[in-house]
C-alpha cells in the first residue's frame, strides 16, 4: 500500500495532505524519514510515525457534518495562527481532517471524517460529487453570463473553470442571488470566476455536498452523520432542476 493511502487510512489527513507532509520530512517509517512519494508499506509489519507518533487505522470510521463560519481556516493547522475548524473537535476522540476547503471568507457545508477513501469520492472530480452553493453578487445577472459559466470562465488557470449548474434571481435592490454547482474544486472558484465577469460577491455559502444538505444547522455547529447521511454525501450528480422563479443555464449530463 502506498503511504500516502496509508496515511490517510489512518485519519492524519487526506491523500493530498498526506503527500505535503511527507514533502515536509514529517513522516518516517520504520525510524528512517521519507521525503519521496511511491513509498510502499505494510500495514502489518512497518511502523509509520507522523511528527513522532505512530499512527494506526481507527477500528471503526467516523463522519461529522460541520457549518463552518466565515473567518474560520479549513484545514488542520494554519501558518497565521487563524482559527480552523479542528478547534471547533477538540470533545471529539478522533483525529479528524477535513475534506476538501472552503474559503477562509465563505461559509457553509463541510464533512471532517478519518476515512481517506471517503475523503478520495467527494473530492476527485471523477466521482461527479456535487458541492452546491448560494451566492450573492453586487449585480444583477444574466442568462449570457450563466452559460459562460457553463463553458468555462478564464481565471487564470491552464484551463477555464466551470460550473455544473447555474441558476439565478435578480433582486429589485439590483443584487442578484446564485446557485452555482461545481465538480471540481479549485482554490477560491467561484469569487474567481465571479470576479471575471465584473462582480463582487457579497456572500458564499456551501449548502450540499453530493445529496447531503446542511439542513438548519447553525454557524459553529456540528453533528454526525448516520451511514444512510454518509451515502447521500457520495451521490453523484445527476442535473439541477432551475427553482421556481428562477432563470438558469443547466447541462442536464446524467453520469453512468
């Protein structure tokens, strides 16, 4: 088994973190610290530590969903000192990590969990695991900006960014209220692509991830989810139906 899985096996963090702390010379087995990927180990033989302590598999996985408040780091550690959203697990007997980011400025729907392979389907765009957001712009919108969306945005990036889904209501106060889909999850996606087409956003927030939505849960809250939840959260997606009232550029693609 690759390390990294093992690592994340294990509940350190994810595949992709697991990777940074190996680059970082955190990580050693059998004593001897490991700075290269494609290191393969034996659960049942070798002995990984990460920062001086061995780390084992749970016997049992745990999955918590988590309304991550604006001005809250999603990550473990955070090199400013911020607040992440670890603080809010200290009661928990766990060692979480969470899956994937939100922005430190936006709010909403995460899952912490110390399932590496869970972390791997509802992050990987290969899985089609939809992240649902609500957003707010400075403007009003349009049905010609929701299929740029669509087709892809220049952020900057060697490739355009895009959305999944698109649906929007213009306000009478001339902001306008997004629902954005995505597949894919790129650092500050949607303010960035936003952004490329002359907006502000005002205020972004996660409200499902795959079929699981946050429901009522409040700032700072969090609770765990049962295994019919933790399917839910896999769902792949399938389409958006444009809400009452609202106008909207879907690609109704149904995966396979």
């Amino acid at each position: 088994m690759r390390l990294q899985k093992y690592m994340a096996d294990c509940g350190v963090a994810s595949r992709r973190a697991s990777e940074t702390y190996i680059k970082e010379g955190r990580v050693k087995v059998n004593g001897r610290t490991v700075t290269e990927m494609g290191v393969q180990v034996n659960p049942d033989r070798d002995v990984v530590s990460v920062d001086g302590k061995r780390i084992r598999p749970p016997q049992s996985h745990g999955y918590y969903a988590f309304y991550k408040p604006r001005s809250v780091a999603s990550t473990c550690q955070d090199d400013r000192d911020r607040k992440t959203v670890l603080d809010y697990f200290k009661n928990v007997d766990r060692r979480l990590f969470p899956v994937g980011r939100l922005d430190y400025d936006s709010e909403g729907l995460m899952i912490l969990t110390d399932d590496g392979d869970f972390a791997l389907r509802a992050t990987h765009p290969r899985y089609r695991v939809g992240k649902t957001y609500r957003c707010t712009i400075d403007g009003g919108y349009n049905q010609e900006k929701a299929r740029e969306m669509l087709d892809g945005v220049d952020i900057g990036d060697p490739t355009p960014a895009k959305a999944a889904d698109v649906t929007f209501q213009n306000r009478e106060d001339g902001r306008a209220l997004l629902t954005i889909v995505l597949l894919e999850g790129r650092n500050r996606q949607i303010r960035r692509m936003l952004e490329a087409q002359g907006y502000r956003v005002l205020r972004l927030r996660r409200e499902c991830i795959g079929g699981l939505s946050m429901g009522d849960m409040k700032p700072g809250t969090y609770r765990r989810l049962s295994a019919g939840e933790v399917e839910r959260a896999l769902l792949p997606f399938r389409g958006a139906q444009p809400e009452k009232g609202a106008q909207g550029a879907s690609r109704r693609k149904h995966s396979k």
